[in-house]
C-alpha cells in the first residue's frame, strides 16, 4: 500500500492503471501516424500495444476474491 495524498492505493493497481493509460496513448499516436503518413496500421509496435492494453486491463479490472 503506498500512501498518496492522504489515501492508500495499492501498488499493482497504479502500475496496471498507468500501463492501460500509456497503451492507449501510444495506440492513439499510432492512428495518427498512420493517417498523417498514410503508412501500414498494423505493425509490431501496434501488436505489442494492444498486447500490453490487454494485459493491464485483464489485470486492471479483474475481482478480487
């Protein structure tokens, strides 16, 4: 548990909840790339972004039991 600005978080859940927001930055900054430069949508590093959107959002949102 980490303490931030009076409130306790869990260390997972800011790792997996800043991992989702950086994934889907880098997914929207692909878009742009390829409609600006008219290149390929589909490349490895748009693979691996939604490889990783995946697995933090699995993660993310899973219940705890």
């Amino acid at each position: 548990m980490i303490d931030v600005l009076g409130k306790q978080f869990r260390l997972d859940k800011i790792i997996f909840s800043i991992l989702f927001l950086m994934s889907t930055g880098v997914i929207c900054l692909n878009l742009v790339y390829a409609l600006a430069f008219g290149t390929d949508l589909v490349n490895m590093n748009m693979g691996i972004d939604v490889a990783l959107i995946i697995y933090s959002g699995f993660n993310l949102f899973k219940r705890q039991d």
